[in-house]
C-alpha cells in the first residue's frame, strides 16, 4: 500500500492549475484489455496510446492524477536525459537500438507539446526552448559535446557563447551553454488533470483514491485489486515510478528514491522581468547539484534544490532558493519566495531509465533519474505498444527485466545523501 500520508507543503502548481476532472473510485469488478496502475505522465499518456491503438485501457490512481512526481516537478520539458549522451547511449545500445532511443528522446517534447495542442490541454505550454548554461570554463566542452551529439542527430539545437547566453539569460554568471529549440515549460498538474481529462472525454475510465493492493494471475489474465473493486485485464502496466510501493514485489529496490525540492517565488514585476531571462526559457544549469528555473504565467520564477539535513527544511529551502537566485541575477537579491513543496524521483545507479517487463504481459516503467516530464509521452505509446503485443524488437526502448540494487536500504539511505556532497566538492572545485 502506497504511504498516503505524505503530504506534501501546497505547491505552486495546486494554487494555479485548473480544478481537477470529478473522477470516481473504482467500486466493484471490472474488465479491460489493460490496466495501467498511476496516473501520472506515463501512466496517462500510456492510456491514451493504448486507446488510439483501439485498446480498453482503465487507469487506477491511488490518490488523484498528477498527485505525484507529475503534479510536483519543475514543469521543464527537456528532450535529454540527466547524463546519458547520445554516443553513450549507442555504444552500450548498439547502432540500430540506441539509435532508436535517441531519437524517441530527441522526439519526446515536441510529442508532449503535440499531445497538449491536439487535446486543448490549458496547462500554460510554452514551447520557448531549453537552455543548459555551463557554470565553469570546464563544462563548457560539455555543452559543445552536447550540441554536437544532439545536431548530428537532426534535434534543433545550437552552441551557445558566453556572451549569447550572458544575453538570453540576463546573467554574467555562465561561461557559455546550448540549448534545445523544442524544449520549453508547462503548469505538470495542469497537464496531469488535464491529460486525465481527455482520457474522460475520449471515454477511457480514469479511478482516482483507488490504492492497487495487489495484482493476481486470473487465468491467462491479471487481477488488479483495490480495496473496493478490481479490473482484470489481459496486459498490466506499473507507472508508480518513485511512487512504487510492495505492489509487484521488488519493483521499488530497483531504484533510489530521492527527494527534490521546489519553489516559486513572488510575481517579479515587469522591469525586473525584462532584464530576467527574457524569452522565458526554461533552464538548467551543469552543476551536480542543479540550478535551474523557469517562469509560469504569473511572472514567478520556478526553481528549487537539494538539502543535505534534514532539518527545518521549508524554511532552508526558501532562504537556498532566494540565495542561488540573487547569485545568477544579483537584481533577484533578497527575492520573496512565496511557495515550498517537494516530491520523489526514481534514480537508478547507471542514471538509464527502464522499461521492465516483470511478467507475461506486466511492464513498467521506472527511473527517470529526474528528466521524465517529456520522456513520458513516448514512452507512453512504447508500453502501449506492448500492452497491444508488440515485439520487444520492435519497441524503441529495450524491454529488461528488474534487477534489485545490491544492499538497496542501505544504498536509499546514504547514496543521496553522499552523491549531493560530491557534487557541492566538484562543483565548487570546477569554479574556483
Ligand atoms: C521535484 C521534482 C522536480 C522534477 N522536475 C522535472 C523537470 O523539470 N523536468 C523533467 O523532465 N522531469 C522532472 N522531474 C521528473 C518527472 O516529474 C518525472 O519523471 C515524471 O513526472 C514521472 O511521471 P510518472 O507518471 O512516471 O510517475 P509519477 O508522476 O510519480 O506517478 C506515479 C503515480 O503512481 C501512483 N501510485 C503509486 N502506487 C500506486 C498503487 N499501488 N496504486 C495506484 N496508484 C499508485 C502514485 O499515486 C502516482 O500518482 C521532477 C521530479 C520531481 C519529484
């Protein structure tokens, strides 16, 4: 069972995004060709796929849609992985399937903005680019690697100096950067109702406070259980993602669960806007520990960050965020940070997301090493396409089966903890 009793700080996203769709508990048996358990980016986005393939799907939510890591992110859609290159990916992959994933990565954000437009999602979509600027002289060869990877591949990317990025960003505080002309931001609660929204309309049963406790062999078919209800269903996808509880045993010890954190500041005024990223990218930086930030539609600049200890951390997390943004912008000094919250992501020890398959017909996907927003639309339609009895070969990413992490407490416990220190001493060291 899932822990319902994290609740997290109201975020930014829970004050703006529109009312969530009326959707019911799942009471009594039910049938589908499949049932997708969560109902965040991937479990949705893989409804809707299984739909358009002319697949039943039925989604079973815990909580409501969006209600994790969907509902909670920095609403950045970034068409990369964290640290995975391109090359690296076709090297371990091998040519034809590696070069598959990249190019469903490089695809992901224009599929999400595409999905947004074709279903009127309002979910302030802003398709105004992504930008990676270097925060030392060092990391700049990473953004020439990047852009050149990325364009040798056809993305719409381009290599930025230091005085272009000094422009873009209205900051002295980078060295040089790239960026991603697909990329861009949205309101991810928005988007999460919203995509639950057209699932409704499109005639797809969307249950919401519907806890799966377990899931059986019913015959050739799988029992997906709730307390009040269950659907069976001849394929099962998991997309609990960081959310995964004991539900298909071994699932969660197959990655790190990490808390991130969020948070919004006032609405900056319109002078201090025009000299603030005034195209109103979305951006992250090259640190370990990241910076990154974006503007939603109120003119409030969208960041966060990590804490090493775990004390009073709302409060420290206001006074982080006020102190990292006045030491890119230094007009953004002493910034009013008006909203707080957090929530987990799936890390995974190679920083490579999964597409598992757990049994006949249960797939899943997990790890997204905190860069999912847009690699969940694709990915989406990759399960769907499994749900309908594709080929692994003909999958763009390959199916592998879940391979617990060696000492997996003991790793969740201190492997964030001890990662983000590493990153503050090299991070720091590549600056000075
Ligand atoms: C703070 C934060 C900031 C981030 N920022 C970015 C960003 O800017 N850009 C980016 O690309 N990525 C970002 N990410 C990552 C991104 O949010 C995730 O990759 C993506 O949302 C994962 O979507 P998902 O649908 O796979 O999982 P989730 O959205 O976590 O959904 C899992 C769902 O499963 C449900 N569930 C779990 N167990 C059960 C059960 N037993 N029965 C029924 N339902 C269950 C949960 O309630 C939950 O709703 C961020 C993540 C966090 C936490």
């Amino acid at each position: 069972m899932l822990d319902v009793t994290d609740t997290p700080p109201r975020s930014l996203w829970a004050a703006t995004a529109p009312q969530a769709p009326d959707l019911p508990e799942l009471d009594g048996p039910r049938e589908a060709d499949l049932a997708v358990v969560g109902g965040g980016f991937t479990g949705l986005a893989t409804a809707h796929f299984a739909q358009e393939l002319g697949l039943k799907p039925v989604v079973i939510e815990a909580m409501e849609p969006g209600w994790g890591a969907s509902g909670r992110n920095n609403g950045q859609v970034i068409p990369t992985l964290t640290r995975v290159e391109p090359d690296a990916l076709v090297a371990r992959f091998g040519g034809e399937r590696g070069e598959r994933m990249v190019a469903l990565i490089r695809d992901s954000a224009q599929d999400l903005f595409d999905l947004v437009r074709k279903h009127g999602i309002a979910c302030e979509a802003s398709q105004a680019g992504w930008i990676q600027p270097a925060h030392s002289p060092g990391r700049t060869r990473i953004s020439a690697a990047r852009a050149e990877q990325w364009g040798r591949r056809g993305a719409p990317v381009e290599l930025l100096d230091k005085k272009r990025v000094a422009e873009m960003l209205g900051s002295e505080a980078y060295h040089g950067g790239w960026m991603n002309r697909s990329g861009g931001s949205i309101n991810p609660l928005a988007l999460a109702r919203g995509m639950a929204g057209a699932l409704q309309r499109l005639g797809v049963p969307v249950f919401a406070r519907s806890p799966a406790t377990a899931i059986k062999r019913a015959g050739d078919r799988w029992r997906v259980e709730t307390a009040r209800g269950s659907v069976t269903a001849s394929r099962v996808v998991l997309a609990t993602a960081a959310y995964s509880d004991d539900l298909w045993p071994g699932l969660k010890r197959t990655i790190v669960p990490a808390l991130a954190w969020q948070a919004a500041t006032a609405p900056l005024g319109d002078n201090v806007r025009a000299t603030v990223l005034p195209g109103r990218q979305a951006v992250s930086d090259t640190h370990g520990d990241l910076r990154f930030f974006r503007y939603d539609d109120q003119g409030r600049l969208v960041s966060g960050g990590a804490l090493l200890m775990p004390i009073n951390r709302a409060e420290r997390m206001r006074a982080e965020v006020a102190g990292r943004l006045g030491a890119i912008f230094p007009q953004l000094d002493g910034v009013q940070v008006d909203f707080v919250w957090n929530g987990y992501l799936a890390m995974t020890p190679d920083y490579t997301p999964r597409l598992h398959q757990l049994a006949d017909g249960v797939f899943s996907w997990i790890g997204c090493n905190g860069r999912g927003v847009a690699l969940a639309i694709p990915i989406g339609r990759e399960l769907a396409k499994a749900a309908a009895g594709a080929r692994a070969d003909d999958l763009a990413w390959p199916l592998t089966a879940p391979a617990p992490i060696p000492l997996h407490g003991l790793v969740a416990r201190f492997s964030r903890p001890a990662m983000l220190w590493l990153y503050r001493r090299r991070d720091a060291r590549e600056v000075a």
